[in-house]
C-alpha cells in the first residue's frame, strides 16, 4: 500500500480518535457513496486511504510496547464498528489486518521482525492478510498442499493460494504451509510463516486478478508462492500449528460482530427513518403490521450483536486461548453473518424500488455481506459441528437433549425459556447432516440469548433485550419444529431423463 509517511493524528485519547476517525469516514463515504462510479471502482484511492489510515485505526492491534494501543478486544471491536457504519468493505479490510493479521503476529510471532513490521503499520498505512485458501482446498483447509522445507535456516515456500483479501495490495502476509516429507508427503500439521512483499525473495505475485461481485474495495485473487524466508518468520505455537491456526480463525470468528455491528446499527437506523417518511395511502409504512415485524426484527439483530460484542470482549483477548472455544465461535460467527445478509434483504425489501439502486446500502449489503456467510468457514458447516458437538457430548453424559441444555455453561440460565419444545427433542451424533444444521442453528439460538440475557448487566435497553429474547424463542421454536418434521429427500440422479414439461 502507499509507501509515503503518514500525516498522523493524535490517538491517545480513544473516544476523540473514534469521534474523529468516524467523522472522516462520514464525510468520505457521502461523497463515494453519491458516485455510482465511484462506488463501482475497484480499489480505494491512495488519497482516500491516505484520509482513513491517518487516524491509525490499526494501531488498537499493535503492542503498546511497539508504540500500540496494546490489543484490547472492545477498542478493536469499535474501530471495526466504527468502519462498518460507513462500509461493509472497510470494516472486512481492518478485520483482516487485525484478526488475521496483527492479532496472530503479536501472540506467536516470538522472533519475527515485529519492530520493523508494526513500523511500517503505524509510520506508512501497511496492511498484512492470511493466506490459507488453495482452488482444491477451501473449507477443507487443513489438506491444503502449499508446503515448506528448510536448509541452512532458510525455509524455502511453494504453492497457489487463492482469495486472500487484499491479495495483491498486502505489504506483509502470513502463509499457512505444511513441511515437505522426506518421502514425498506432506506433514499433517501446519505451519505459519510471515513474509514482506518489499523483500523479493519473499513476494508474492498476484497472478490472475478475480472480478469479485460485491466488496468492490477489496482487490482478491490467484497468489502463486514460490518464495524463500528466514526461519525466524515462521509462528511459533504453543503446542500445535493447528491448534495456533484454531486459535486464530475463533479469534477472528468472535470479532466478526464489531464487522457487523456498525452495518446493522445504520441499516436499522436509515429503514427505520425511510418507513417513517414513506407515505402509502397518506400514512407511514409502519400501519403495516409486517412492517412493524420487519423493524422489530432488525431491532432484535442489533441487539443480539451488541450482545455478541459484549460476550467477544470476555473471551477473545490475545492472552486467552481460543482453539477450545469452536462452539461459540462457530455460534457468533454464523449467528452474525446470517443476521447481516438477513438485514440487508430486509432493507432493500422495505425501500421498494428505490432498494434497487446501487446507492442504497441495503441492496450493496446483499453482495457485501453474502461472502461472509461463505469465508471462515461455511456457515451449514458451523452449525453443524455446533450440534455434533453437543450430541457427542450428550451421548457421553448419556442425556437427553433438554438435560444437557439444562446443564451446559452457555444455555443453563436460559434453557427454560425454551421448554416445552426442547423436552421432546431427539437427537444423536450419527443423524444425517441436514438435522445437525438445523439443531446447530438451534443451539446456536439459545447460546445467543444467554448472551442477550446478560447485556442487563450492563444497563442495555431492557425493552430491547426483552423483544429479542422473545423472538429467539420463536426462531428456536421454529428450527425446532422444522428439524422434528424434517424428512429426507435426496436429489434424483439423470434428473434430465423424462422431465420435459413441453412433451
Ligand atoms: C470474499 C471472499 C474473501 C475471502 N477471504 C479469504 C482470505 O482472506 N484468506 C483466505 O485464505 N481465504 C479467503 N477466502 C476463501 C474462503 O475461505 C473459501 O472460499 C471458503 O473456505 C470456501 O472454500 P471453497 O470456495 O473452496 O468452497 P468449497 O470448499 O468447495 O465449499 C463450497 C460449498 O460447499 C458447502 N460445504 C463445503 N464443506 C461443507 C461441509 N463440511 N458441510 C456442509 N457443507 C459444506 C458450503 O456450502 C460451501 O460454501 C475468501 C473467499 C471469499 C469469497
């Protein structure tokens, strides 16, 4: 990215460098916002990155002791919901720079050139990606074939990634490999090396640049790796590679809601706004009843991801260990990541035509926010190992689902609100993958509002967090039935063969 020093602002005061970073934001994004070329362009311009990274927005991921604001979760949850009011885009770009990025660098980057990287971050705007996606290996990553061998302290690096953010752009990458065998085969376990795209025995060559549908800012593409580094660069796990890669990606899943808490605050915000000012029949949209339904819903998503942002500054820190966590990272990141697509279908529905623009957020927030429920694991995946899970846990304690709900840490204060339904529950670790899904996006559902339940504590809108309770309970209700009544229907094989309506 732009090479030049920074004209910097003064950021020791957090609440002044948000008000200013959010201002700056506000008035650039009315500006792009109104040109439909702008809108359209790939890339953000060398001025307009200039104007954002003045405000040091990356510097809440850098280590106090490197001149950082020193890795607290709620300033880097804010600096990404601070961003997303303004655009899905941003906020993805400083999610990949922190959580994939700056975040696994500062726990495990022990020998890394760490002083002359996070210069670079906070003296010239550098940004940094993880590169784990291969075309063959997407979200089975841990079989990716990019792969490593090292002579003499050189580690020497060879593969094709694809679809890493930023590809192309990033100054810095880490890059996920596995040890070349002596025999030919690969290591099991894998392994994480940074690299400086300055220095040309590591660069990383953009070879075939991807038209991406949505995310227009963010340049995505083919990455061929035939590189050499240091073996000072390669992240040091405190056990495993996988276990530091798990920590990482739930790391990252649990800051998915400071992406998504700025965009569903505005979406909220301006459909609330426009059905209040739109007149049918000479009154608002909201004498319609749906309508009513429809905002109440995205009141409920607004809630329910303050609530994740709360439950993310408990548990996500650098100083924790996240690998174990894989529930409730998988709940906080689908939960999310389908609220976000659902807000952006329900706001373009409500702006009618008018939705239809590329100006409006509602209708950009459909192909924004969609690869979210995709990257990071695929959202059916998650909810599935969620409801696996549990009922491997459930057969071991040999429990019926209600009783394990009604023991487990993360649902026991809130297991009641969802009986009768869960008393007739059956469930068992060997059912087809479909029914894990939807008990997956169950269980999800009441992890969710035991988060919603203890936002009381932090004096949040009772009204708020009473509404959505009781629609968790009726979303719970519905997978619940739907998973009981779910039966199986495969897709038919040659199902060409014979089904020509016009014969
Ligand atoms: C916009 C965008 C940004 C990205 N950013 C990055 C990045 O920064 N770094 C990086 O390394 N990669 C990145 N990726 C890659 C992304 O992580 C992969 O695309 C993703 O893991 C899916 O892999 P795949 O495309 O190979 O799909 P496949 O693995 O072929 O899966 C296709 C679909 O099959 C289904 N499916 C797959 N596995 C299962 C399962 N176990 N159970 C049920 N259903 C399943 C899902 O519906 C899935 O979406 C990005 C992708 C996109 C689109």
């Amino acid at each position: 990215m732009t090479e030049t020093t920074m004209v910097q602002e003064d950021t020791r005061n957090f609440s002044q460098m948000i008000a200013n970073f959010a201002g700056e934001l506000k008035d650039l994004f009315i500006e792009r916002n109104s040109d439909v070329d702008q809108l359209t362009t790939r890339g953000l311009s060398d001025e307009q990155m200039a104007r954002i990274m003045k405000h040091n927005p990356l510097s809440v991921a850098i280590p106090s002791e490197y001149g950082g604001r020193g890795l607290h979760v709620k300033e880097c949850l804010k600096v990404l919901e601070t961003a997303s009011y303004e655009s899905i885009p941003l906020t993805l770009i400083f999610g990949i720079n922190i959580a994939l990025f700056l975040e696994p660098l500062a726990k495990y980057g022990i020998n890394a050139p760490k002083e002359a990287i996070y210069n670079k971050f906070l003296k010239h705007g550098a940004m940094g990606g993880l590169m784990i996606s291969e075309p063959a290996h997407g979200s089975d990553a841990l079989n990716m074939t990019t792969q490593h061998s090292q002579v003499n302290g050189i580690v020497s690096i060879k593969g094709k990634k694809h679809w890493q953010g930023l590809s192309g752009d990033a100054d810095y990458w880490l890059v996920a490999s596995r040890q070349a065998k002596e025999n030919g085969g690969l290591g099991r376990d894998i392994s994480l090396f940074v690299t400086d795209n300055a220095v040309p025995s590591q660069h990383i060559p953009l070879i075939e640049r991807y038209e991406n549908n949505g995310l227009y800012p963010i340049s995505y593409g083919l990455n061929s790796l035939d590189i050499e580094v240091p073996e000072s660069h390669e992240l040091q796990p405190e056990s495993t590679g996988i276990k530091m890669l798990m920590d990482t990606l739930h790391r990252s899943r649990m800051q998915f809601p400071g992406m998504a808490m700025g965009f569903l605050k505005r979406v909220l915000e301006d459909t609330t706004e426009y059905c209040n000012n739109r007149l049918v029949r000479g009154n608002s949209l909201l004498q319609f009843d749906q309508v009513k339904h429809q905002l109440a819903q995205l009141q409920s998503a607004f809630t329910v991801c303050s609530a994740m942002c709360n439950r993310s500054c408990e548990i996500s820190g650098v100083d924790k260990n996240t690998s174990l966590l894989g529930l409730e990272a998988n709940t906080i990141k689908a939960r999310v990541t389908d609220l976000m697509q659902n807000a952006a279908q329900t706001m373009t529905q409500l702006f009618g035509s008018s939705g239809y623009k590329i100006t409006n957020l509602g209708s950009r927030g459909i192909m924004d926010s969609r690869p979210f429920q995709i990257f990071e694991g695929p959202n059916e995946m998650l909810y599935s190992q969620i409801s696996e899970a549990v009922t491997k846990q459930m057969q071991k304690l040999k429990m019926t689902f209600s009783e394990y709900m009604a023991q487990y840490e993360l649902t026991a204060s809130v297991s009641s609100f969802f009986a009768p339904i869960i008393d007739s529950v059956e469930a068992s670790k060997s059912m087809p993958q479909r029914k894990h899904v939807l008990l997956g996006q169950a269980i999800s559902g009441m992890v969710v509002a035991s988060y919603v339940e203890k936002l009381s504590e932090v004096s949040f809108n009772q009204d708020l967090i009473n509404n959505t309770i009781d629609s968790l309970k009726q979303d719970v209700d519905n997978l619940l039935n739907k998973y009981k009544q779910s039966t199986i229907i495969n897709p038919i094989d040659h199902f060409l063969q014979n089904s020509n309506w016009a014969v």
